[in-house]
C-alpha cells in the first residue's frame, strides 16, 4: 500500500550548500533503492519534504528524518493513501527557496507552512515544481 506524507521543519543552524548536497545525496541514493520518490524543498530556515512510498517504508524513514538533529520542530501536514504518485521522477527532486524567481520569493513571507493545511501546502509544492524551480532531480 502506498502513501504520501508532507511535513514540515526548521533547521538547525544555516542551510549550507554542504549541508543540503550532504542531505540529498543521501536521499537521492536510499531513495531510489527502496522505492522512495519525493520533493524536498529547503530554504529561508525552512525544509518543507513530500515522501511517497510503501506505507512501511515511509514510516520508517520519517521516524528517521525526524529523529535528524539537523532540523527540528518537525511537524506532519499530511498523510494520505494514494493510488498514483504524485512525484514519481524524482527520487527526491530539490527546490531551493531562495533561488526561485522574484515573483515567487515575495509571495513566500506570507506562506506559513505551519499555519495551514496539508492540502493547500502540497499545491504550493506543485507550484513551484511546475515554474521549473526543481534545480537537482534524479528518475528512480
Ligand atoms: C530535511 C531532511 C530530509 C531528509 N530526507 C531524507 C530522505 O528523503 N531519505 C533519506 O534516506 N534520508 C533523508 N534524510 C537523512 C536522514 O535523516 C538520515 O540522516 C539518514 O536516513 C541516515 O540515517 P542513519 O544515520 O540513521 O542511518 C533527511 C534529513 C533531513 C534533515
């Protein structure tokens, strides 16, 4: 049975470059060998991650990444049975908030993923996937 799980954090610390690469190489290679796909999007102090897979699985690796001292206030925004994944080309597909697009970066002070619903967080995700902000992806 698969799932889709969202949440959300905060780091701990500045979201380095050698952080982040460490972080998603990681994610990119446990990931594909067990049949993870997903969205981390990271940035301005925030990680926002979207994690689809065997419901076993999931479950195991988000008790990992929550016991993760790089980040904490780790909070769950969503969790839903699916049918169909949603991010099925990326084994973890990384948007940078800060080197999205003008546009895009004055629109996010007001997103507050902690105060809204799961749902409405995972168009925000689809938002930027789809304005070509994914800078690193890998198909599974
Ligand atoms: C924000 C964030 C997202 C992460 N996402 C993943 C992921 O998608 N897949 C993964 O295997 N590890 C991910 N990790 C790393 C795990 O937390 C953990 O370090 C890794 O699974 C190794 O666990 P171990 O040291 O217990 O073997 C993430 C860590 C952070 C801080």
């Amino acid at each position: 049975m698969l799932i889709r799980i969202i949440y959300v954090s905060k780091a701990v610390g500045p979201q380095t470059t050698t952080m982040t690469n460490a972080i998603l190489q990681k994610s990119q290679a446990w990931n594909q060998a067990n049949d993870i796909t997903g969205v981390l999007c990271q940035g301005q102090g925030v990680f926002l991650q979207a994690l689809e897979g065997e419901r076993r699985t999931v479950t195991d690796l988000y008790a990992r990444i929550h016991a993760d001292q790089r980040h904490t206030n780790v909070e769950m925004l969503h969790c839903e049975s699916i049918v169909k994944r949603r991010y099925a080309n990326w084994s973890m597909a990384h948007v940078s908030l800060s080197d999205v697009d003008p546009e895009t970066t004055i629109d996010w002070p007001e997103f507050d993923p902690y105060g809204i619903t799961g749902l409405l967080v995972m168009a925000r995700i689809d938002d930027l996937l789809a304005s070509g902000t994914v800078i690193q992806s890998r198909t599974p």
